[in-house]
C-alpha cells in the first residue's frame, strides 16, 4: 500500500527547499556583486568625471569633476589611440588567420592518424603551457642581435648575424606575430582537432567505401560539420589577441617608438604614466562594449547550424 503525501505538505516542503537553496547561494550572489558589478559600475561611474588620483580626492568623491560623456568623446579625437588600435587590429589580422591556417592542418593530420601521436600531441601543446611573459622573454632572446636566430641564419646568409630585429619597426612587428603564432597555434589545434573528433567516424567510413578521397571526405563532410567549433575557435583567438600585453610589453615595450604598441599597451601607459584613470575608464568601457557585440555575433552564427538541423 503506497502512501501520498498531502499536496499541501508536498507544496509546503518544496517551498523550504527552494528557501534553502536561495540561501545557500545567497553568499555566491554577492560575492559575485562584489567581484562583478561593483568594479563594473564603479568604472562607469568614473569614466563620466574628470577624476585622477592626482587631484587629492577619493574616488568617491570623482563627482566634484563630473563631465557626462566628453571622456568618451575624447576616444575619437585621440590619434594615440586611433594608431594603437588600428596596429591592434592589424596584429589580429594577420596573427589570427595564420594560426587559424596551421591549427587546421595540424589537426587535419592529426585526425588522419600519425605514428606516435601522443608524443608529438604533448610537444604541440607544450608552448600553449608557457606563461605569456615567459614567452615574451624567450623569444625577446631569440630575436637578439646576437641572439640564436642570428647565429643559425648566419650559417646560410654571410652577415645575418647583424640583423637587429626588435629596434626595427617592420622587423619588431613580424617579431611579436612570430611569437604569438608559436604560442597560440596550439589552442587553435587543440580546439579544431576536438571538432574533427566529433565528426560521426561512420559517416567518413561510407564515404570511404563510396571512393571519396581524402580532400573530399575532409572538405566535404568534415568541415561542414565543425563550422561552430570553427567560429568558436576564430572568436576566442580575436578576443584573445586583441587583449595582447604580456609577450607585447616583454618583448617590446610597444616599440621602437610606438610601432607595436597594442590597445592593451596603450591603456597601460595611460594608466600608469599619465595617470589618466577615467579616460582610461572611459576607453575600457567602449571595448568591453565591442568585445561583447563581437562575442554575440559569434555565438548567433554558432547557433544557427543547430537552429537549422532542429528544423530539418
């Protein structure tokens, strides 16, 4: 004979558990208003004033200096920073594309199967595991005068070993994206082999079996299939890249002269040279502001492939 409980004590019951469960979580939520909106606001608020440490005041009172919206106007009178973002988004550009390119090969070889594979797996993801700034530093060493890279291309060109890499504006460029693309190249392929991984192996099988090649099995059935993991992968490398300061300041400093000083540089030097807190503020917002209409783009086209197959 089973027993039922009362609807009433069941309501009532359930009622004490959502109590409990709203505060058990109470301590995360402001933790969360604390780490998260707090900063967010405070930023906003500050953004919309005049204020700097530099005026004597705390920042609470910022108010004394208000100015509505003319540190954001100021973003678009700012050559410095029009040149830091178009260098950026250079930087991007070109970085991004190439890593995109090789990521893809690898795990299109990877996919296919190679002898000892967990071995070259681990030596691929390695760079991936080095701190940026570690990173900066090897390669701000490797691109020495006198550096390795010099020695070794030295051996083939007579003379090479005099190339000074990182105190010229075209050379200092090239230098960063080689250093970027050595570091980053690994988390495009670990994320595309993971796509590669998904695709349904009977399916490659059938084609297999049908005669198709292996371009046509890659091209045509593999690829199709990973177009979110490919727009996810895109998108988190330019978000990523776009932020770029470790390996940049290392290797750099945003130079010679300005000619590889990044957004993330720029605002670093704002910050703590003019001390130019709320235009800063001001700049962060806007970017922050981008970065999301970026990331909303790429997750509305990631959506639509799943969106489509539902339909079908």
């Amino acid at each position: 004979m089973s027993y039922t409980p009362h609807t009433g004590t069941a309501d009532a019951l359930a009622a004490q558990r959502r109590t409990l469960a709203r505060r058990l979580i109470l301590p995360t939520q402001i933790l969360l208003v604390f780490i998260v909106a707090f900063p967010l606001l405070m930023q906003v608020y500050i953004s919309l004033t005049w204020w700097t440490p530099l005026d004597g005041t705390l920042w609470y009172s910022a108010y004394e200096s208000w100015n509505w919206f003319d540190n954001f106007a100021e973003i678009f009178r700012d050559p410095g920073l029009h040149g830091a973002v178009w260098r950026t988004i250079l930087f991007v550009s070109i970085a991004v594309p190439i890593e995109f390119g090789l990521g893809l090969l690898l795990a299109a070889l990877f996919y296919e199967g190679v002898l000892a594979r967990p071995v070259f797996y681990s030596l691929i993801l390695m760079p991936m595991m080095i701190v940026p700034a570690v990173a900066g530093y090897i390669f701000f060493l490797i691109f020495q005068q006198t550096g390795p890279l010099n020695a070794l291309v030295g051996i083939v060109w007579d003379g090479a070993y005099q190339i000074n890499w990182l105190n010229d504006v075209n050379r200092a460029f090239i230098a960063v994206i080689v250093a970027d693309v050595w570091q980053w190249t690994p988390l495009m392929f670990l994320i595309l082999f993971a796509g590669l991984m998904s695709v349904p192996h009977d399916q490659m099988r059938a084609a297999t079996i049908l005669g198709a090649n292996w371009r046509q099995r890659f091209f045509r059935i593999a690829l199709p299939r990973i177009k979110a993991v490919i727009f996810i992968a895109i998108g988190l490398r330019v978000i990523e890249c776009f932020k770029i300061f470790d390996m940049l300041f290392v290797m750099t400093s945003g130079g010679p002269g300005v000619a590889t000083e990044s957004l993330s540089l720029y605002l670093y030097k704002q910050t703590f040279q003019s001390l130019e807190w709320s235009y800063v503020a001001a700049i962060g917002i806007t970017v922050l502001v981008v970065l999301s209409v970026i990331a909303a783009i790429i997750l509305t086209r990631t959506s639509r492939p799943s969106n489509t197959s539902e339909a079908s």
